[in-house]
C-alpha cells in the first residue's frame, strides 16, 4: 500500500466515545425524503482496521454481463452476514454504537457488513441504489465507514439531476437515510491518480 496516514487524524477511543461522537452529525437533506449524515475522522484506530481489513477479509473479484461478455467488477469485495465476527473490533463498536444511535429512526440494528476494497483510481463503482430487498420498497439506512486515500461519492436523484460530492477520507463516516436508496443513486467515480481506499458499509437485514 501507498497510503500514509496523517499524523494528526483525530481518534476516537472505545464504543462509548464512538455513540457520544455521533452527536456531531452533520445532516444534509435532499429531496424525496432522502438525507446524508456525516461525520469526520469518527472511526478509532483507522491505521489498524484499514490493515487488518486488508490482511485479513477474504477478498473475491467479482464478473459481470455486460453485453456479450464478463468484465471484472473493478474492486474487490466480500460481506460478513449476521453473526459473522468483523476483522477488528473497532467495526464491532462501531456497528453497536451506530444501531444505538438510530435505533428510534430505523427500528432495528445494523446487521451485515459489505466490504469493498479500491486498490487505486481505477476501481470505482457504477450509479447504483441498495435496492435488492426491502430497500426498493422501505426507508432505510446503509452507514458507510471510509480509510484510507480519500474519494469522492457522488448522489443524484433517481432517473437524472444535478449530483452532490461528499469526499470520504480517512475513518469518515456517512450515513444514507430515508428513501435515498430508492429515490437517489450513488457511485464512486474512477479518477486519474489514488491510494488504497476500503469501505465497509453497514446495513440492515434483507438490505442490499
């Protein structure tokens, strides 16, 4: 890896810092009933969980139809399903203090933890909603955890519209809520020069 972390990142320490940090959420409603929370530099021990993320996921690439043929998916992946240990704890307290904090607003916890690892700028993904299960249908959340080089996600409303940027940086956590995953599209765009950057993004069951 390339990626060097900063010296002054600011660290959160243990689950009850993480619960009492999500006070500092930033909202940002869009249209629909959709809306984003935000908050920088939120994850503790970053430097540690990107390399255990790394070393220690059972990374898998992924093809896809397109046309008449297979293409790799351009990142790599693998989902950790209920009950499955996450590869450091700091995601563990980070999936407990999240389902506390949003317990009233989504009425049950995060339950799965979907991976996805960009070696460089030319991973990305497509323009896509969560709406496999009930996000098609349901309000819902998906809490994405970012380290690593920072990228760029972009939204836009479903069927077409001006886009917002939110760049994710090192331990960045962003929140989608509401109906963004039937009424928005997401992507993480390829750019021309980046470092390794992972995801892990939390959702609830039968979200996909």
């Amino acid at each position: 890896m390339d990626f060097q972390s900063t010296l002054f990142a600011e660290q959160a320490t243990g689950g009850v810092a993480l619960a009492s940090s999500l006070a500092d959420l930033e909202r940002h409603p869009l249209a629909h009933g959709a809306w984003v929370d935000v908050r920088r530099s939120w994850l503790p021990d970053a430097d540690e969980v990107m390399a255990a993320l790394v070393a220690q996921v059972p990374w898998r690439a992924e093809k896809r139809q397109m046309y008449d043929r297979l293409v790799d998916v351009p990142r790599l992946v693998h989902t950790y399903m209920i009950g499955e240990e996450l590869p450091h704890p700091a995601l563990t307290e980070a999936r407990e203090a999240l389902s506390a904090h949003y317990a009233e607003e989504l009425g049950e916890p995060f339950r799965t933890a979907g991976c996805c690892y960009y070696r460089d700028g030319r991973d990305s993904v497509a323009w896509h909603g969560d709406t496999i299960g009930r996000g098609s249908t349901t309000d819902t959340m998906v809490a994405i955890v970012s380290v690593g080089d920072p990228r760029r996600l972009l939204l836009r409303p479903r069927g077409g519209g001006e886009s917002l940027a939110f760049e994710m940086g090192h331990g960045d956590l962003l929140v989608m809520g509401g109906s963004c995953q039937r009424t928005w599209e997401h992507a993480v765009p390829k750019v021309a020069h980046a470092g390794p950057r992972l995801s892990v993004q939390f959702r609830p069951f039968n979200v996909f």
